[in-house]
C-alpha cells in the first residue's frame, strides 16, 4: 500500500484495467479514499487485439482539492496503472447548455415555422394546431409564444397518471439500441442514488443474448447476476428484479414470440422499451410498434449526444399507456442518464423561461 505522499495529485484521472478488482486497487493506492469514480464504461479492443483479449473498463475518477470523506472501497490486489492523464476534461451527468437560436430566426416564419425548425414533426405540430389556444398563441409576440408552447408541450406529456417505480421490468428492444447499457444505467441509479437492492436476471432462447459489459458492471455494483433457467423472484424483501432479454424484432413480429410468451409466463408486467433515437422515423417507428405489440409499459431513448434534434421525440411522449422513463444522453454506464424526459427535450428544442 503507498503512503499518502505517493498519491497523485487533485486532478480527474483516467485509466484502463481489465477487471474491476484492478479499478479498485488502483483507486485506492493511486488516487486515495477521497476519490470519486465519474464513469465506467467497457472498452473493446480493435483489429486482431479482440481475438484474443475481452473487452476493458476505462474508469475515470477525480481527487477534489479539498479533502472529501473517505470512501471505503473493497479489499483487492494491486495492480499496474494502465494509462492515466490528468489534464481530461470533466464529465458530468448533465447535458451542456445549449444557446436557444429559435428566437433569433427570422420572425415572417412565424410560429409553426418555427417550431418546424426545432425538429418538432407534423403530428405534434397538427396536436397544437388543433388545440382550443393556439389561436391565441399566435397572437403573442413570437418569443412568447415560443415559451408557451414548450409549456403547453410538457403539460401534455405529463398528463398521466404517476406510476410507482419499477421493480420487476424487462427491458427489451431491437439489436444495436444500446439495451444493455440503459439497464445498467438504471441499475447506477437505483443503486447508488435511490439505496435500492435487488438482481439482474440475463437470458437468452434461440439466439444469443450478449451480455458486454453487464457481468462486470453488475459485480461493480454489487448486484447478483442470475442466468436463466433460475428463480425470478425478488431475492431480498422489496427487491427489484430486471431482466436483460434477446433482442426483438422490429419487422417479423413472429420471431418475438417466445420472448413475449416468457414475459407472460414469469408475470413481468413492467416492460422497457428501449429506443435508438438516432435511427430514422420509420426504423423509430417500427421498433416502436413492435415494443407497443409486447406489451411496453416505459421507454427509453439512447444515444441522444448523437441527435442535433430532439423535436422528433414528442411524438412518443403523448402516449399515455408508455411512460418515459429517462433518456441516455452518453456512453457512460454510470451517468449520462436525464430522468427529467419532458424538461430535457424542451431545454433542447424550445425556450421555457422568456418573458
């Protein structure tokens, strides 16, 4: 063990290991117990390196100038540092301000101009249009109104009922929507924000259900991972249980029916759409009907540092029998996770606060 004199200074460190045992000896002998871990993530290797060698985790932390509480970390050999750099610039779990431009557009576009130029498509748009006040929201000056409509928006995608938070859900989606990383995500918020206990179950029928980066990450967060055939019920009192299933089909909705027949047999009521929103609207579409046919009770958006629009969302958020449940705006399976679904694509499509 290194004395504290060895340690590095304050700063935000970034390194590669192979497991988690080496993040944590790292973090502690290297960075101290005042660490805090920003983000995990798994890493592949590249060309003929991913023959022969599992994916890694890049792991970055930061030391706080002043001294924090300590954090206790579990018991593991040390091991070599694989890369560091002290000079990264910070991650957060926030999304980044973004500069409004909509008011600064020509004003002869008028209202529904401009809410075309956000990305808002013609269903949403047609939704407002038909509205009892949106005579009266073209009478406002333009910047008003703006403000208006992003509140009459969200209004709108609230009207629900508030539902419990889930605790026996599946989160199901097509291949290549990031499926596994939103279950992660969401199982970094239970555990770390909300105290909350509980399993993964992974299974796979047919065809193979890749499992990435979850065995590693769930070890991490000290979450047992069961395979199926197993017992699915809550392990500890309260307990959630989340399923990491196969990948459905958006365009043979026969090929999901051992998957939905599995959702009905284990009674899991709670199902978790998850959608790539930088694919197409018809791509989006399809894996929406095909989420919606199995049963989807929530949704999740991924990849959204990759859509310069968000417009196109609201669409999905006037469904009153999904409710969203957060959007991943990053890579990083321990943030990058905005819970605020409404507030956050009216931050970046709308002006909510002019006067």
């Amino acid at each position: 063990m290194s004395s504290p004199e060895s340690r590095l200074a304050p700063g935000t460190y970034k390194f590669t290991v192979k497991s988690v045992e080496q993040a944590v000896a790292l973090i502690r002998e290297k960075l101290g117990p005042a660490a805090r871990v920003l983000s995990v993530r798994s890493v592949e290797s590249t060309g003929l390196k991913k023959l022969f060698s599992g994916p890694k985790l890049e792991v970055i932390a930061q030391i706080d100038p002043a001294a924090a509480a300590p954090v206790p970390f579990v018991a593991a050999q040390p091991s070599t540092l694989s890369a560091v750099s002290s000079d990264l610039a910070l991650p957060t779990d926030a999304e980044p301000p973004q500069k409004n431009r909509l008011a600064q557009l020509p004003s002869t576009l008028g209202l529904s101009g401009l809410l075309r130029r956000s990305g808002i498509t013609e269903i949403a748009l047609n939704r407002l249009q038909a509205g009892p006040n949106w005579n009266e929201l073209n009478a406002l000056p333009l910047h008003r109104a703006l403000a208006e409509t992003s509140r009459l928006l969200r209004s709108q995608a609230e009207a629900r009922p508030a539902r419990a938070a889930i605790s026996r859900a599946a989160f199901i989606g097509a291949s290549g929507v990031g499926r596994t990383t939103a279950l992660c995500k969401w199982l970094a918020q239970d555990v770390v924000r909300r105290a909350r206990l509980g399993h993964i179950v992974s299974v796979e029928f047919d065809r193979p259900n890749p499992l990435g980066p979850l065995p590693v990450f769930a070890e991490a967060m000290g979450v047992p991972l069961a395979h199926f055939p197993c017992e699915t019920g809550p392990a500890v009192t309260n307990g959630f249980v989340y399923f990491d299933l196969p990948s459905i089909s958006p365009r043979r909705p026969q090929d999901n029916a051992q998957l939905a027949n599995f959702l009905d047999t284990e009674r899991i009521n709670e199902r978790v759409l998850v959608l790539n929103a930088a694919y197409d609207r018809a791509s989006l579409r399809n894996a929406y009907s095909a989420g919606r046919d199995l049963g989807a009770t929530h949704l999740v958006f991924t990849h959204l540092d990759e859509v310069p629009q968000w417009g196109k969302l609201w669409d999905y958020l006037f469904d009153e029998a999904l409710e969203p449940l957060f959007l991943a705006t990053g890579p990083s399976l321990t943030g990058d996770c905005e819970e605020d679904v409404p507030g956050a694509i009216v931050r970046r499509t709308l002006p909510d606060d002019q006067t």
